[in-house]
C-alpha cells in the first residue's frame, strides 16, 4: 500500500528536480593542451570526459575517454598533438541550459547516446556545468533508498 503511494509521487519528485540542482563543475582544458596532458587530466580528477574552452570559457569542444584512446593508436604523436586536433567540435555538441529538467536532460542523453552534456548559458556556449549519466543514475539510487527507509 505503502509503495502504491508514495510511487507517483517520487516519480514527480525524480523527473522535475532541475539540473542546476545536479550539475557538478566540469573539468575545462585549453585547445593548445596535448593529449597526453589531457589523459594525465582524465586520470587525475577521476573523470570521463573534458571540456575545451577558449579564454572566455566558451565552449569548442568535448573529449571522451574513446577520443583520447583512439589518438593513441592512430600513430598520432600524443605528447605534442594538441587536442584541438581530435576533439568533436562545436556547432556539434549537444549541450543543455540549467532549468531544463533531469528527464529533459536523461532523454537528450539517450537520443544522441553520449555520456555527459555541458550546461551552457542562455548564450548556448558559456559553459557553467556537466551532466552525467552517471551523476542522474546516483541521484535516482539515493533518492529511492531515502523513500525506502
Ligand atoms: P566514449 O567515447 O568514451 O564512449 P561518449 O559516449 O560520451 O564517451 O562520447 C562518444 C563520442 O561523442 C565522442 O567522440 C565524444 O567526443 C562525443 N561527445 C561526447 N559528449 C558529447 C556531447 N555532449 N555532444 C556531442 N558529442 C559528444
């Protein structure tokens, strides 16, 4: 009975909550960085992806873990090729504003079936945040043991 209740009820709560509630400081590099300095990055801070950025912090370009991987074995010579080189680039980053919703930004996720979108600025090219399938499956776990207990 219990359950029954509280089901749509959580439902609302998991899918409204916005993403400037659940967005984390996203890892910034420069283009001129190398590859190999942006792999030391993705190691160091625990993450799996970077975002490039000129100096006004607009967005240029997104490397995942497969990007930097595949430098590597396409005899790119990754101590001085900057990833400038192999980044996915700008217009074609799919990015997200901060009062969209977790559904709204799960959905856009799933449809072009990447790991993590920057939150951007109304001007759709500051970057101010990231969001991660990982993060929205933590808080969708943590959410549902707070209701269990
Ligand atoms: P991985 O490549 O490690 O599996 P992703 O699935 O996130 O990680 O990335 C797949 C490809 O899509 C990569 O080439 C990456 O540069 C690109 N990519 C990642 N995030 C985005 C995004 N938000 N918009 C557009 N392309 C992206």
């Amino acid at each position: 009975y219990v359950g029954q209740e509280v089901a749509p009820l959580l439902a609302d709560h998991l899918y409204q909550a916005t993403v400037d509630q659940l967005m984390i400081p996203p890892l910034l590099i420069q283009q001129a960085t190398t590859i190999d300095e942006a792999v030391t990055q993705l190691f160091m801070h625990d993450v799996g992806s970077l975002y490039v950025v000129d100096q006004q912090q607009k967005l240029l370009g997104v490397l995942s873990r497969k990007d930097l991987l595949r430098a590597t074995i396409n005899a790119t010579n990754t101590s001085t090729t900057p990833v400038a080189m192999i980044m996915t680039r700008m217009p074609n980053i799919v990015t997200m504003t901060e009062h969209k919703t977790i559904l709204q930004a799960g959905q856009r996720l799933i449809a072009h079936q990447v790991d993590s979108l920057p939150i951007v600025e109304p001007d759709g090219v500051t970057v101010i945040g990231k969001i991660t399938k990982s993060i929205i499956m933590r808080y969708f776990i943590e959410e549902g043991l707070h209701i269990q207990n």
